[in-house]
C-alpha cells in the first residue's frame, strides 16, 4: 500500500469540506475490533489490578514493599521492549509477532490467575508486559498499514483510541468491584477471557505485512535503547513508591539516560540504525511524541491525585470513586466518536494543540475543588478534560504516522506507543508524588499538583500550535 505524502499535515486534503461518512466493510470492521480489542485488553492491564494489590498481598503473603513490583513487574517489559518488537516486525512480519503476542500474553495471564506464590505472580506480571510490549506496536502498524492515509485511518485510530482511554478508566472502576465480589484472581481471569475471545479470531482476519527487504537488526542500538528504557522505567516506578533518594533509583536513573545517550550515538553511525535519526528530526515525529508524552503523563496524574482527594480529603469510598471515572469514560466514548470529524475539519496538527489546551485549562479549573466539596465539579472537569485529551491521543498519533511510509509503519508506531507507555509511567513518579509529601498537608499537596499540571501542558499546547504550524 501505498501512502499518500503530498499534504504535509496528513489531513489537509480534508479540509475544503465536511468530510464524506466513512464507511468500512463487514471485514474491516472485524479486523479493526481484533486490533482495538487487543489494544483495549493491554489498558485495561494496566489498571485493573491497582486496587486489588492489598488483598493480593495479603492472600499471596508478599509485603507492602513487595507489592509495588505486581505494577513495575509488569511495566518494565511493557515499555522497554517496544521499540525493539515493534522494529522486529517491521523485518520479519507483524502479523506473525502479533499473534505470538497475544498468546504470550494469554498464557501469562492464565499464570497469574493461578499464582500459587509471589514468584509465580509476579513472572506472570512480568511475561504479561512483554506480552504487551509486542501486541501494541504491532497492533497499532497492523492498524496503519490496514487502514489508508485519511478518513479511513481517522476513523480506526479514534475508536482505538477511544478504547484504549476507556480501557484505563475502566479498569479503575472494574478492579474495584471484581475484587470486592469474585476475588482478586478475577481481574487476572478477565484477561484470559479477552485473550482467548481475540486470538482465535485474528489469523482469519489479519494478513502479513513486512518490509521488502530485510537490513541486519541493529543489535547495538537495540541493546542500548531497550537498556536505557527499563532502567529508567524502572527508577521512576520505584520512585512513585520510595521517593527519589533511594540508591538503586539514582543508579538506575542515570545508568538509563547513559543508555539512552549512547543509543542516540550508536543511531548516528549505524548503517541500519533501529530508528533513523533524520526521523526523529522531523518535526511531526518529534513534536507529536512530545504532545503525546504530555497529555499521556499529565492526564495519569490527575487521576491519580483526584483519587487521592476524593478518597482521604473528602472521604468518598472507593466505589463512589469508581463512579466518577465512569462517568469520565462514558463522555471519552462520545469523543472518541465525534474526534475524526473534528480532525476532518481542523488537521490533526491542529487538533493536537487545541486539544492540549483544553485539558490544560480544564485541569486549571480543578483548582476551585473545595476541602470539604467539589465531588461535582471534579466530575464535570475531569470529564471535560478527558473529552479534550481524547482529541490529544488520536492527533498525536495521526501527526506521528502521517507520510511515513509502510516499511517504517512498525518504528514509527513504535515511537508513538513507547511515548505512551512512557507517560503513563512518569507522570505519577514526577508530579503526584508532590501531593503526598507537600509541607501544607494533602489538600494543599493535590492543588499545587493541579496547578502544576495546568501549566505544563497549557505550555505544551502553545509549543505545537507554534512549532506544527505548516501550509495547508
């Protein structure tokens, strides 16, 4: 297939007019919910077991201090290993990697089920995320090069997104209650049930798809890059847990950028480098990444020091909380339908900016939250804001992958989902960490968080309405 790179933007063609309905058939929408759901099941990992940690601990007898490895167990495979798998697929087929995937990751699913101890859980965490380190990248090239440049694509990459927003929020809420009713083993279960309903459906559906030729794979570069990246996901989710004094967090925060920097010179010198640097130079490559890792690490943030102030500031339990969030993902489900056409309309430039803007401001609102009530206004805002970080995640994408061609489809989504595994993993390390440990006491802790968080990505918003800016 091949891709349309005439309009810079990728959307410009869309704007003379509204664009027509997009209408896909009986197999493309069966392939696309292979691939959404797929991408649907990996969120939902991603928070389903948070609220359950306690009662696993307790059942499996893994300490306080063991407990915060069922996250990191999980999320260091699932973002160290994402640009490597997703470049494995672009020289030797997606769909073959995809399917490995998925089934890696229903069998490591099915492990942690039926955990009989700490080890046993936790190498299912760990066999889960690189699980998903494979299913997203390929999932999402699978996607892009299924899909062409365009309304086709739009429309693809809005439910995915959609879905993937939904699947985080929903996972709040659905831990909470399947661990309360059914146990704690549930949430693992759920995921080898989404597993098995997916796999058997995609072989029928997906075809094969690689690069024409096959150059060596970068090993240096992918040892360096893979290195860097779980060194530094792993200081920033101890971080979140111990604070940053720790020894093992410091070595492995500056072993990471250490990696990360002699990846980029390794990349400079390599005859098949793993990512091409005159890529990463691109402004839609680079700006988009740096929206997506904003709106992706500020808005996980917010979640997590609402839930904080909902919970111990104004006392609310934690299925009241669950009930916020779900409102939160019923407005993301109407976004995510309406965003391709105001992407049709704008550009995905500049819906990426607007979109930012919107969250920022929004966030800003949170900080009239009052230290006795606000359940109302924390429900509308962060609804609100979902709506608009909704228009960030799908822009972001679309900016990422517009022009590039097939045989980088697998790098190029490859960033795009590295930028998001990152930003959900630092932006509570970073920022939510302040809440709890800030001199005025939680309530004060929560605003200068918010507050913080506004003005990041409001600063954000204006760098890509300036950078991103291009001729229609």
């Amino acid at each position: 297939m091949a891709i349309d790179t005439s309009h810079p933007t990728g959307t410009s063609a869309l704007r003379q007019g509204p664009a027509a309905p997009v209408r896909l058939t009986g197999r493309a929408r069966l392939t696309l919910f292979v691939l959404c759901a797929a991408q649907f099941m990996v969120a939902l990992d991603f928070s389903v077991l948070n609220v359950a940690l306690p009662v696993l601990g307790a059942d499996l007898g893994m300490s306080t201090t063991a407990l915060q490895w069922g996250v990191t167990a999980f999320a260091l495979p699932s973002g160290g290993f994402l640009l490597l798998f997703g470049r494995i697929a672009d020289l030797y087929g997606r769909r073959r990697l995809f399917l490995s995937g998925l089934a890696l990751f229903g069998a490591a699913s099915l492990l942690a089920t039926f955990a009989w101890d700490p080890a046993a859980f936790l190498a299912g965490r760990a066999l889960q995320g690189l699980g998903a380190a494979v299913i997203v990248p390929t999932g999402m090239s699978l996607l892009t090069t299924t899909f062409p440049e365009g309304p086709q694509r739009e429309k693809a990459l809005g439910i995915s997104g959609t879905l993937m927003s939904l699947g985080f929020t929903v996972g709040m809420v659905l831990g909470g209650v399947m661990t309360d009713t059914l146990g704690w083993r549930s949430t693992m279960g759920l995921l080898t049930v989404f597993s098995l309903v997916v796999l058997p459906l995609a072989p029928r559906l997906l075809t094969e798809s690689r690069t024409a030729d096959r150059p060596r794979l970068d090993v240096p570069g992918a040892v360096t890059v893979t290195g860097g990246l779980l060194a530094l996901i792993y200081a920033l989710t101890t971080a979140a847990d111990r604070g940053f004094g720790g020894l093992d967090v410091l070595v492995t925060l500056v072993a990471g950028l250490l990696l990360l920097t002699a990846f980029v010179v390794v990349e400079s010198r390599s005859a098949a480098p793993l990512v091409s640097l005159p890529m990463l130079r691109r402004r839609t490559v680079a700006l988009g990444n740096l929206g997506g890792l904003v709106t992706f690490s500020m808005m996980s943030t917010v979640v997590f020091v609402l839930t904080l102030y909902l919970q111990e500031v104004l006392g609310i339990s934690a299925f009241g909380t669950g009930l916020v969030f779900g409102v939160q993902g019923g407005v993301s489900i109407l976004a995510g339908a309406y965003a391709p056409k105001v992407i049709g309309r704008l550009g995905a430039r500049r819906t990426l900016a607007m979109g930012l803007l919107g969250q920022g401001l929004l966030v800003a609102l949170l900080l009239g939250l009052g230290e006795r009530s606000g359940v109302v206004l924390a429900t509308v805002a962060v609804s609100l804001a979902s709506m608009c970080h909704l228009l960030a995640i799908i822009s972001y994408g679309l900016t990422v992958t517009s022009g590039v061609p097939d045989e980088e489809q697998g790098l190029a989504t490859g960033l795009v989902t590295t930028t998001q595994q990152v930003g959900l993993t630092v932006g509570i390390p970073l920022l939510g960490v302040l809440a709890t440990t800030w001199g005025g006491g939680l309530y004060d802790g929560v605003r200068a968080v918010l507050g913080i968080d506004a003005v990041i990505v409001v600063a954000a918003a204006v760098l890509m309405a300036v950078g991103l800016r291009g001729r229609r």
